[in-house]
C-alpha cells in the first residue's frame, strides 16, 4: 500500500532534459529554443546532438515566443527552453496573442517554478503561471511531479498538436513513477483508494501527499489520494468521483491557491459535488530567499500540513 | 508580369473597398490602410509567388507575409480577397458579429491568407523570423516579407528579433516599415522620436534600402533590389517612406484617421477621388 518501486532521486528538469533528447532521435520535426539556460534547462543534449535544429535566442524571451510561433508554420514542433518566470508572466502577451488565439503548436517548458528555485528568491519565484496559463483558451496545462513523469509528459505533449504549458522544477526529488510509464494528458492517477478523505496533488507536492497519505492511513484514516498532472483539461470526473465518496477533499500545490488547482478545483467541486475542501499552498503571498526545504516548511507545503488538514476535515 | 498601371488601377479599387469597409461599420484604421495600399497590391500581386485557391497554413514553396501592424486589417483583407483569398463579397463583413475578418487579423476563424494573429504590436518579426528558419530547415527557397508600422518600431520586441535575425543569419527575410512619422497622439517626432532608422538598422545587421512607397517604379524596383540581396547572410530592410491616408486628399499626412471612420458626405467625397475599377464589393 502506497509503495513505490523507486529510481535514484532526480529533479524533474532533467526528466524534461532527457525526453527531449530522445525527441529528438524520434521526431524529426522537434526543434528547441532557449533563451541562455541551456545548462539550467538541462537541453545541453539536445543541442550538441541536434545542433541544426537548436536555436539559442539569448536573454530575449518575447521574441523567443514569436519564433517558436513561426517555426510551427512549416510543420516544425517547437519546444521553448526557460524558467517559469520568463516562460509565462514576462511574455503574457506574446504566448496569448502568437502562441493561444493564433492556435501554434508550441510546447512552452518551463523549469525552475515555484519556491523550491530556492536562494534566487522571489523575483524568480512565479508562483502564478498555472493560473495565467490555464486562463488562456486552448492551451493545455500540465505539471507532473517527478522524473519519470515529467520524461513521459516531454514524450507526450509532441503527439498532442496545440499549445502547451509543460511546468517543473529545480531540485532533486523522490522519483517513484514509473519508468516508461505512458502519459495520458487529462487523465488523473489515481494513486490510492480511500474512502474517508480526498488528496489531489501536482507537481512536487504529489510525494508529500504520499507521505502524507501514509501517516493518515497509519492512523486510520483512509485516503483516496489523486495525481492531477493535467491541470488544464482538468480531470473533472476523477475529482467528482472520489468527492462524491469522501465529501472531504484537500488540493495541495507549489503556487498561490487563487488561480491554481486549488481554485479549480473549487470551482468543479462547488458546480457538481460540494465538498467541505482544505487548500495547501501559497496563500497570496510572494516567495523569498531561503532553501527548498526551509521555503515549503516556511510556506505551509510539507505532509506534515496536509495531515493538519486532513484532521481538521475529519473533526467537521 | 502585372503593369505598374494595372497595380496602380488595383490599388484604386482597394482603397475604395478600404473607405467602405470602416465607413460600413463606423470603425477601423483608415489612414495607415492607404498609406500601405501600393506597397500591399505590389507584393500580392507582382512581388511575392502565391497559392491563394489552395490556401495551407504551412505555405510550402509560397513567399509568405506577415502583417506586424495589425490594426491596418482593412487594406490586408481587401488584397487577401481580390488577390483571390476568399470571396470579396466577405469584405462586407468586417467587424461585424461572426465575422472571419475581425478587427484585426486572426487565424482563429481559419480565413485563408492570414498565419498569425496581430494587433498587439511588436511581434510579427519575431514571427517571421521562426517561419524563416522553418524555410530553410525544409530546404524551402521562398521568402519571407514583413510589414510593420514606423510608431511600432517603439516596441523592445521588435529590436530582439531584429538582433536575432541578424545574429542568425536570416537572410530569406525582407522587412518593411511603413514610414509615415504619424501616430496615434500626434507625430513620431513628438511621442517618440525615432532617430536614425536605417542607422539603427545597419548597427542591428541589417542591409537597409529606402523607398517612396506611392511610386510603383521606384517601389517595385526596390522589392526587386531587396530581392536580389537575399541569400547572402544578412536579413534586409526597406524603409518604405509613405503618406498615412494617401489617395483620399482629406485624410492624407495627418494622424487624425489613424483611427476614425469617415461619415457618408466624407465617405462620398473620398469615393469620389477613386476610381472603380475592379467593381465594389
């Protein structure tokens, strides 16, 4: 029960550094672009192997998003290479205008989003992306939670024609997916059955909800816990189900709850099955300088959270 | 090849289809749609190779065109559709409900000619460049033309990609800024002066020709001229010098119909001054 054949510890970066690789190998049609993080981005491989089909932009993010756009007329799949700050807030209206309402087949990969960037602090810490990104028709939103995963989705997301948000991270965290796993955009994992209460997790909070999930069920508490990957489109279904069940359901996140999976999540449990619901992440606040670790103690975002939470749900 | 007098009665019928098309709905961007008029009707219809009747996206072995200035839809859909895009009877639409030709282009409703959505300005180089190098990848040699406006150049994306264009060697594009020194609070001059454009340029890469953009001659004999650079490792520029409301006497050289419809004496009084040619829509 909640065991995991694990694979050496890695950040999910490098997942996305590795699928592109082999996307390259596969798909003639893949081309990247990175605005002077290749190192960071972990694309060094693609681009010393596919040299004709990488192209460097430099610290020029605005424009970076109009190639990408214009590489897609002509049949080529682009995959843009920077951290989630520059990724999204500093080029809103390029992606909006270019990528979305002109429906270009971009593939914005973006690393380095949300506190666990670490010592850089706050200016580099977007904490709204999922929101600004989901709010923008026809573009899919996707956010996996470790290595494998977010190898999988790099894999996935070139077979799905239209924009694309693929969000990761930084640091080196526990890789318990599946190697080789196939990635179905929109479909939730349901990772546990349960019946007392409902944990639905993204991104690096999915391993502290299965720590999380753990202690609860030690206690007797039985959990139904659920990766949502995909944030847009949401796995609405999955979410409806297990409330039904529980009635209880805690969303958990490394970005601001307004706007985030928490927020949609809200908004699809209010319409089709109101659920009494506890939200961990950041609470309108902006990030700061500090480790991973002291930033997601400090910030609220530990298992130790999601079992206050899950307690306080059961108490009503 | 199409006669500098058959361009020019062309250009006549589109600046009529222009008038009637803001007149209709009492909104749109009149003057920088007659200014470019000449400059639009040379490329469409001797300048660049086209496949209007089977339109794709991708345009694989056409010359493509990018429209960086969005809000100059009016004078872009009326060549799209006489040039054989689409029906001209569609001009009839614009900016109306439900309608493909939205006050600035998109490609969200499919209308054939247009590859990307603009109106926000500043991104159509960027644009262009990315679907250059697309060219070249596929071994494709067509060119890629753009078209900006002067009061655009304002924007810091349009000097990222013309850094990047050089940079990278983009030498299958050939931009164009129509250079008419209005905007709309007043003269370039005196929102944002521009300083030395071809200096700018040529310290960016660029290899930059001048032109009057009214005089067919000189203005096709540049496109041919920037035509004849490409392929030598540079991107190419034409300052294209033009009069903002050119061939309507009321509105020509002043910003005051950047933005504003004409009323039905006015409409009258400009359709007066341009011949029919080609049959209103």
């Amino acid at each position: 029960m909640l065991e995991f054949d694990l694979s050496p510890a890695n950040d999910t970066r490098s997942g996305f550094g590795a699928g592109l690789h082999e996307l390259g190998q596969k798909n003639p049609k893949v081309v990247a672009l990175c605005a002077d993080l290749i190192g960071s981005l972990k694309m060094d491989a693609f681009k010393k192997d596919f040299p004709e089909r990488f192209f460097q932009v430099g610290i020029a993010e605005a424009n970076m998003m109009g190639v990408a756009a214009g590489m897609t007329i002509g049949g080529y799949i682009p995959f843009t290479g920077t951290f989630a700050n520059f990724s999204t807030g500093r080029v809103y209206d390029q992606i909006r205008q270019s990528i979305a309402y002109s429906d270009k087949n971009v593939k914005i990969c973006a690393s380095h989003a949300g506190l666990t960037l670490g010592e850089d602090g706050a200016t580099h810490q977007i904490l709204e992306d999922i929101g600004m990104m989901s709010m923008l028709p026809g573009m899919t939103v996707i956010n996996p939670c470790d290595y494998n995963q977010t190898k999988a989705a790099t894999l996935a997301i070139a077979d799905h024609h239209g924009p694309v948000y693929l969000r990761f991270g930084r640091p080196k965290v526990t890789n318990f997916t599946a190697v080789d796993q196939n990635f179905e955009i929109g479909k939730a994992w349901h990772i546990h059955e349960g019946n007392d209460v409902t944990i639905i997790a993204t991104g690096h909070l999915v391993w502290e909800a299965v720590e999380a999930a753990r202690e609860l069920e030690a206690e007797g508490i039985s959990v139904d816990l659920i990766n949502i990957h995909t944030i847009k489109p949401l796995d609405e279904e999955a979410i409806v189900r297990s409330a039904m069940k529980t009635g209880k359901v805690i969303t958990c996140e490394e970005h601001m709850i307004n706007g985030g999976l928490g927020g949609l999540v809200a908004q699809v449990l209010a319409k089709r099955a109101p659920s009494l619901m506890e939200f961990i992440g950041v609470n309108d606040s902006f990030g700061e300088s500090g480790t991973p670790d002291q930033l997601m103690e400090k910030y609220g975002l530990k298992s130790k959270n999601i079992i206050a939470a899950a307690k306080r749900l059961m108490e009503n | 090849m199409v006669s500098n007098q058959e361009l020019s009665r062309i250009a006549s019928q589109v600046r009529r289809d222009i008038v009637r098309m803001v007149h209709a709905v009492n909104s749109g961007h009149p003057g920088g749609s007659l200014g470019c008029t000449d400059f639009l009707v040379s490329l469409y219809f001797r300048q660049m190779t086209i496949n209007p009747t089977s339109w794709n996206m991708n345009g694989q072995g056409e010359d493509l065109f990018f429209l960086s200035n969005g809000h100059i839809s009016p004078v872009f859909y009326s060549v799209l559709a006489r040039s054989g895009y689409f029906d001209v009877a569609e001009l009839a639409t614009f900016r109306k409900i439900n309608t493909r030709l939205q006050g600035h282009p998109t490609t969200h409703d499919s209308l054939p000619g247009v590859r990307i959505a603009s109106g926000s300005l500043g991104q159509g180089m960027s644009v262009a460049a990315g679907a250059a190098q697309s060219k070249k990848l596929n071994n494709d040699p067509k060119l890629v033309f753009t078209l900006h406006g002067d009061g655009e150049l304002q924007e810091g994306q349009i000097w990222e990609a013309a850094m990047y264009c050089a940079h990278h060697k983009i030498d299958n594009i050939i931009s164009t800024v129509d250079v008419n020194g209005q905007q709309i609070d007043g003269p370039t001059e005196a929102v944002m002066s521009l300083g030395n454009l071809r200096a700018k340029f040529e310290a960016f890469g660029w290899k930059v020709l001048e032109t009057n953009g009214h005089d067919l001659e000189q203005l096709n004999a540049t496109i041919d001229e920037a035509k004849s650079l490409t392929g030598n490792g540079y991107p190419i520029m034409i300052l294209m010098t033009t009069s903002m409301g050119k061939g309507v006497d009321f509105m020509e050289g002043t910003h005051k119909w950047h933005g504003v419809a004409p009323n039905d004496e006015q409409l009258a009084n400009a359709l007066g001054q341009l011949e029919e040619t080609l049959g209103d829509y």
